[in-house]
C-alpha cells in the first residue's frame, strides 16, 4: 500500500531510480560493486533532499535473448538472480523487483522507439561493433548455436537493437536515475537523445533526461587475470572474476592468483601498477572507505601476498552473509516468485499508463 502511494504522488524533487541485470545467474563482483551494492543504497531516502525514491529493479530476460539461450537454463538464471539481488539486500518492500519480460509495455515502447531512431545512431554503439567483429557474420542456425557452446551467433536484428529497448525501459517510468557501472554509459546516451528526440518530436515534455549514478571507484572492476579488460561474465578463464557464491577457499585462491606486479609495497596508480589498484579499488569498496584510506592502512605492508589474503578475507567478510541467505532464498521458491509478482504488479501499474501518454502523444489514440 505505501509502495503503491509512493508510486502515484511522486513529486518533482523524488527521485525516479531504475536499473537492470542480464539474468547471468549469479552476478560477478563487477556486477556487485559497480551497480547492485549501490541499488541497495539507493533504496533509502536521499540524504540531500530527505525524499524517498521510487525504485525499480529488473531483470532482463528481453535483453538476454538478444544472443541465444537455452529456454531451461534461462528460467533457472532468471531465478537465480532474483535470489542474488534479494540476498544483495534489495527489498521488496521499498523496491519493484521485477522480471522485464512481465511487463509489455517495454516490448511496445521499444517498438515506438524504433520508428525514431536513426539507424546511424545504433550503428556506432561499441557494444554493437565489438560484437561485430568477433561475430563476422557467420552463418550459422540458431540451433547449431545451441548445440556448440564455442560458436558465437550471427548477429541478430535483436542485438542490433539492444539499446533502444534499454532506452525504452528507462523512458517507460519516467526514470530520473540510473545507476550503473561505466560500461553502460554509451547506452544511457542514447537514452537521454533519444528521450530529447521524442520530446521534440512530439512537442512533449513527457520524458526527463535521465542521468547516470556511476561508483567513481568501482565504476570497472578489471579482471583478475588481466587488469586491462573489465571483469566479466562472458570472460572464458573463471578465475578472473569471483562470482558471488564462490566459496572461501576459491575466493581465497583467485584473489592469489590474480595478476599484480613485483614492485614492493603497496600504492595506488592504475596506469603503472593496474593489478594492485584493481584490488586497492576492490578492497575499498568492500569496506566502503576511499583508495587513499586503503593505502594508509596498508602503509607498513611490504609483501603483495600479504596484501592479497587481506583483499580475500574482507571479501569473504562480505559475501559470506550473502551467499547464507542466497541459500535459504533459493529453498524459499514459493516466496521469491511471489516478489517477482508483486515487483510486477507495481511496475506494471506504472508502465501501463505511462504507455498510454506515449501512445496519445504519437497519435495512436
Ligand atoms: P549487465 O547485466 O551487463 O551488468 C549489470 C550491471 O553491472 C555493471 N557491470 C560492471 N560494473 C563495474 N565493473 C564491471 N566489471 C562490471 N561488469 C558489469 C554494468 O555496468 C551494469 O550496471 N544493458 C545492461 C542491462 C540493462 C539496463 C537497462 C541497465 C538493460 N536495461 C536499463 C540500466 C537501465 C547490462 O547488460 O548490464
């Protein structure tokens, strides 16, 4: 009920939060530190203006199938996100945790949407391009995709267009906020010139330009392999990320593992020493104190391997609790579906009748 007041009376100073997660499973924790922990954080009232935000919370099966899946394996990642996020600490109660695929209108804006966009817009996107190149093209079925893990797709009309129903499902609440990490910014233009585009289009003001809520340390955890490249789900080597259920010992191990340097000491310089500021970074965020606090409490720590096994110890400080309540979430099945309905019900309530507005105002009805 308060949820639903909230909804409906929002005021020009509340904020309008909405992100989204790819239904990888569990998130890795370049998903955790450069986006998740601050959805959590943002869950509460704003500091500055003593207004609560109205959030919402999605998973993103529409955006999965945008490269192939298999129809089991995504039903069961979309489940296993849905307990990650809860155990992460996102609360039903404050938040609409919702499955994307459960709303329509995201479907129809996109559409909408498309019929504005110029093409040349989406064809610059890098996430497009990189894909382009490991994909030339290749001719392949669907289900030979399916059938051999190694090949990467053909590239689909659904790939190339990723970014406007990304577009669409910010526009559709009328989202003033999106926090993200920095591999999303590209997108989250294309959000905001495509939301100035209908604006002009239809001579409306029916969406605000939506800003990015980016973590200034963690906006990019490296992998742990090679700090040069992002950690990342898609990354062959599972040792270069830690994925949130990832046990002690194999947190443990991984952070030993992980690529640094042999210079002495410990400091901070992503430029000269990438390896070591990946886990000065990590190690901040997880304690929630600046690099530069990090590099002070370390001051007298001569020894790389030293540092490491303080770097797994916080870690595991934190994930342990999660992974508890991951566990007890996922043998709690009938609860977690009742979440994804109601997160469902609440943003639908919204999209609904902004919808409406959108329709009216391209002349639909
Ligand atoms: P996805 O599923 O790839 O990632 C989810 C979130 O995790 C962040 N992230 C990282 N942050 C820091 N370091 C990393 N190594 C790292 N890897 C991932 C991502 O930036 C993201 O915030 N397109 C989006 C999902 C999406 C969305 C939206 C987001 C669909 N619609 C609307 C915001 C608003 C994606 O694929 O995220």
């Amino acid at each position: 009920m308060m949820f639903k007041r909230a909804l409906t009376t929002t005021t020009a100073k509340s904020k309008t939060i909405l992100s989204g997660i790819q239904p990888t499973g569990i998130p890795h924790l370049g998903n955790y530190l450069g986006a998740v922990n601050n959805w959590v954080r943002l869950q509460d009232v704003d500091p500055v203006t003593q207004v609560k935000p109205v959030n919402y919370y999605m998973i993103v099966d529409l955006h999965a199938i945008t490269m192939p899946q298999r129809p089991d394996e995504l039903r069961a990642s979309k489940f296993d996100m849905a307990t990650a996020l809860l155990a992460c600490g996102i609360d039903p109660e404050q938040s609409a945790l919702f499955e994307q695929s459960r709303v329509r209108a995201h479907s129809e804006l996109a559409w909408i949407l498309n019929c504005i966009t110029p093409v040349g817009w989406l064809g610059r996107m890098t996430q497009w391009k990189s894909k382009m190149d490991v994909s030339r093209e290749k001719s392949i079925s669907h289900a030979q995709i399916l059938a051999d893990e190694s090949l990467t797709s053909g590239l689909r009309m659904g790939l190339f267009d990723y970014p406007v129903l990304m577009a669409a499902d910010i526009l559709l609440y009328k989202a003033t906020h999106v926090p993200v990490g920095e591999d999303q910014t590209q997108h989250l233009e294309l959000a905001r010139d495509i939301a100035k585009l209908f604006n002009t289009t239809f001579k409306t003001r029916l969406f605000p330009k939506p800003t990015g809520i980016i973590p200034p340390s963690t906006k990019r955890v490296m992998s742990l392999r090679d700090p040069q490249v992002k950690m990342s789900k898609s990354d062959p080597s599972d040792s270069s990320r830690i994925n949130l259920t990832d046990t002690p010992s194999v947190i443990q191990s991984k952070i030993r593992r992980a690529t640094t340097d042999g210079v002495r000491g410990i400091s901070y310089d992503p430029k000269e020493r990438p390896g070591v500021a990946n886990l000065v970074d990590i190690l901040a965020a997880v304690r929630d104190i600046s690099a530069d606090q990090v590099i002070q409490s370390v001051a007298d720590v001569q020894s790389t391997k030293v540092f490491k096994d303080m770097v797994a110890e916080a870690l595991i400080e934190k994930l342990v609790p999660i992974q508890k309540d991951i566990e007890r979430l996922r043998n709690d099945r009938g609860y977690v579906e009742q979440v994804l309905q109601a997160g469902a019900q609440k943003a639908n309530a919204v999209a609904n009748e902004n919808i409406e507005q959108v329709y009216k105002a391209v002349g639909l009805r």
